[in-house]
C-alpha cells in the first residue's frame, strides 16, 4: 500500500475545502478521478418531433410543420402559447396504449426523439424556461465544471423521454429499453474515454427512479466494472406519493406551461405511462385514506374504484394495479439524499368528489412532494445491500424541497461534498 506524506495529504484536504465554499475559479482542475454522468428529473429532458405524412392533424394549422424536419416539441412552452400551438402540442404529445403489445406509442404520424444525448447540457438548453432552469441541475453542472469537468469529455447526460416509464414485469416500454441499452453505451464510453475508470451517476427525481431501474436491469458483473458510485438525490420513491395520484386526479405539476391551468394538460398527463408509475403503494401506506370525499373515502387498497371514479378506462387501471412498485437495492456503492422537515401532501380532500378542482391538503413530513414515509420504505429496500458489504448512505437535509434540493445554497453543498467523497 502507497504511503501519503503528510504535506501531501493536507493539500488534498485544503483544495477539497476550498471547492466546497466555492473559491474554485472557472476551468481550475482540482482533479478529476472519475467521470460523471447526471441524470435530470422529469419535466426537464427536451423533446423533439417530426411530422409523416401519417400524420392527420385534428386542426389544419397542426400539420404546419409535415414534412418538415425535426422541431422542439417539449420545453419549447412559450413558444406554444406565442403561436398558438397549445392544442396542437397536447395532442403531438400524448400517447396511446397498445392493449396488443401491452405498451405505449405515439399517435400515427409523429415520431419523437430526444435530442443531445450524452451532453450534460442536454436539459439545460435555450429552450428550457429560465425559471425551471435551476431545478434541471443548472447548478449541480455549474460547480462541476469549477471543479474542471467537462462537457462530453468528463462529464455527460443521459436525458430519456418523460413520457414513458421503466419496462414492467409483463409490461414492456420499447422507449426505455431503447434508453437503457444507449445509457449503457454512454457508461461504457464514459469509462474508456478516462483511461476505464467507473463512472459516477448522479440522478435527480423521477430520474433517480429510472437509474435504479437501469442498473438493476445490468448484469452484477458489468456494475462491478462500470459504476463505482451512484448519488440519488430526493429519486421518485418505490412506494409511491401523494402528489403523482392528485396529478392525475387533477392534473401535472411537473409539466408546466404559461397561461395553461393544470387542468387543462390533464388529458395529455394520463396518457403518459410516467404519470401512473408512482402511486400510493399498500405496503408503504396502508390503510390511511388517501383521498377522502364525503360519500367514500379511498386507500391504496381502493384504486380500482378510485382510478374508475375519476374517469380512467378499464385497460390503464388493469395495468396500474399490477405494476411492481418496489425497487431491488443496485449492489453499487450508493449515496441517497433527501429533503425533510418540509410540509408534504399526505392526504387529498375532494369533499363534493369533484376532481376537477384542486383539492384540500392534509400534510405530513417529507421534502414537499416525496413523503417521509416513502423516502424511508426506499432507504429499508436500498440498505438491504449492506448486507454484502456494499456501502449506503442515508443524507437527511432539513427545509430542503423537492425541486429546490439542487438550488439551495445549503443542499447543494452537502451534494458536492458527497460527489466529491464518490470521486476520493
């Protein structure tokens, strides 16, 4: 074993505690061990499309760009309400679902894409609001390259379609097995193009949910090789929360677009097989009521009479109450950090059983959006690999939010510090 001089061990220490109060200037190279790939959450990849001649649009002006190349669908959102594109877009953008093939598809005529895959700054490009830039991991990317990262050398992004949702057992997604087998590319490549080190994942939200996923579907072997730290910060939880059964009771509050209420994106959010991925779970919930009206009130127990009562057809529900909510623990070294102390929806009151208004919240502990209760079931499922030596680590962070846990002075520091640990 090497022996690390004093000096040379407190320089280490010095420049690693100065990168965390942000004294690094632009493009200084503290040393980068190990490549680094983030993950973002779901309403940030962006979204391409092209019309066919398949295409028969339900308005005339919709068929305006047939023919006519690739052209920004999603995060495009202000270009939609300047030209009048808003109707045009919901119905570009919804899905069908294929009872034959038990999976998902676009409508015919539009074919989609993700654009800049592989590139940190993928979900971060012009397109992007400015207001919704920072929760896209802006500044996470921002204090990277002060660190001497770079794009498409050092540092990468794997973005995915927000639409669609990890395969099922017995559910296949043709979209994310497509994304799983390039996400795996772009590891590997990362891992050659620096002289195969293993890579670092770094994922966010519902892209915290979709990388666990992704490395759970790699062979042990090829994790053993490839990943040699995954940081997950506030994933989308296993065990489901509050908030992903009021968006689809009453509509999305990950996807937002000026001028246009919640309600009215409703029809679009519930053909995104996302959209039915994490709800309320029984084994995380029980039986506390989760929406309560004054006729029924109804439990995780309850969501075949739930998902009927607010207007989901028979072949969704089917594929809801047989979807497989918990995760398996990835096996690789693993970091999770989570806001908490702040006040989450645990129950929704639909008094008058109108779904077509907001409802009145009960709240409890959580990070605003993910529930303690959730959070912890995760942290039980992902600590099991302790069991085999392989390290976990729970980072609780009082007051932060769900979308905020990346823009927080006080958070992102405890992120950097923990990337900065992944990379000793």
């Amino acid at each position: 074993m090497a022996i690390v001089s004093p000096s040379t061990d407190l320089l280490a220490l010095l420049t690693f505690l100065i990168c965390l109060l942000h004294c690094c200037d632009a493009g200084y190279d503290v040393g980068v061990y190990n490549p680094i790939i983030l993950i973002p959450g779901i309403s940030c990849p962006n979204l391409e499309a092209r019309l066919t001649d398949a295409y028969v649009p339900s308005l005339p002006h919709c068929g305006a760009l047939k023919g006519k190349g690739w052209f920004p669908l999603w995060n495009n959102t202000s270009d939609l309400v300047r030209h009048n594109y808003m109707s045009c877009f919901e119905e570009q953008m919804q899905l069908a679902y294929d009872s034959t093939l038990k999976d998902y598809r676009n409508l015919p005529g539009v074919e989609t894409h993700v654009p800049d895959f592989g590139s940190a700054h993928g979900f971060t490009s012009k397109n992007l609001d400015s207001s919704r830039k920072g929760f896209c991991m802006t500044r996470v990317l921002e204090e990277l390259e002060l660190l001497g990262y770079r794009d498409g050398d050092t540092l990468f992004g794997a973005p995915y379609d927000p639409r669609h949702a990890p395969p099922l057992p017995g559910q296949p997604s043709q979209v994310f097995s497509d994304y799983f087998a390039r996400f795996k590319v772009l590891v590997e490549h990362a891992s050659e193009k620096n002289q195969d080190k293993p890579v670092i994942l770094v994922a966010h939200s519902f892209g915290g949910m979709a990388t666990l996923k992704f490395i759970n579907w790699t062979p042990i072997t090829w994790r053993k090789k490839f990943i040699k730290h995954l940081v997950l910060i506030s994933p989308a939880l296993s065990g489901g929360f509050m908030e992903a059964l009021t968006n689809l009771a009453s509509g999305p509050k990950p996807l937002i677009v000026p001028t246009i209420p919640r309600l009215g994106l409703r029809p679009m959010w519930r053909t995104f097989a996302s959209a039915l991925l994490f709800l309320p779970s029984s084994p995380v919930f029980g039986h506390m009521p989760l929406v309560i009206t004054k006729n029924k009130n109804y439990s995780a127990y309850d969501y075949k009479d739930l998902l009927a009562a607010i207007g989901l057809n028979t072949e969704v529900v089917e594929r809801v109450l047989s979807a497989k909510l918990r995760v398996d623990a990835p096996m690789v070294p693993t970091t999770y950090l989570n806001g908490v102390g702040v006040q989450t929806p645990e129950q929704a009151i639909y008094w008058d059983g109108n779904f077509d208004v907001a409802p009145k919240n009960v709240y409890g502990d959580g990070d605003g959006v993910m529930n303690l209760v959730g959070v912890l079931a995760l942290v039980n499922d992902l600590r099991r690999q302790q069991q085999a030596n392989i390290p976990f680590k729970f980072v609780k962070i009082v007051n932060a939010t769900h979308s905020d846990i990346v823009v927080q002075e006080h958070s992102l520091k405890k992120i950097m510090y923990e990337i900065l640990e992944a990379n000793r």
